[in-house]
C-alpha cells in the first residue's frame, strides 16, 4: 500500500480524485500556498469556519511576508 492511499485521522481528502498533497507536491506549489488549499478543500468535512479561518491566516502570513521581502529590495 502507499502512503497516498493512506489518511491518518479521518477521511476528509478521500472523496477528491485526486489528494491535495499529491497536487501541492506534483505542482511545486510553496508551503504556505499549500496549507491554504489544503484548508479550503477540507473546511466543510472537517473543522467547518476553523479551517476557513486558518486558510485566511495563512493567507494573512503570505502576504506580510511577501510585503517584508518586497520592501527588503528596494
């Protein structure tokens, strides 16, 4: 078996046809990115509001960080 047949703790990414992480990975798409898709696609079989709010967070982060390194440059 492989560990992308494999879910530890529920079964929230099982429905998709394909698991985020295999697209995060498979797309080079950064961290922070990822863990926001990761939290949409969930929000309504797992945490509900939570995970919405937790994508926004992230979100929220990309974007200080980004404005920090733009502002570094010039």
């Amino acid at each position: 078996m492989n560990a992308t047949d494999t879910q530890v703790g529920g079964d929230h990414y099982r429905k998709f046809k394909i698991q985020p992480t295999e697209f995060i990975h498979k797309n080079g798409i950064p961290f922070i990115e990822g863990c926001v898709i990761k939290y949409v696609v969930r929000w309504r079989d797992k945490n509900g509001i939570q995970d919405i709010d937790k994508a926004i967070h992230f979100l929220q982060l990309l974007k200080e960080l980004e404005n920090d390194t733009n502002n570094s440059r010039t």
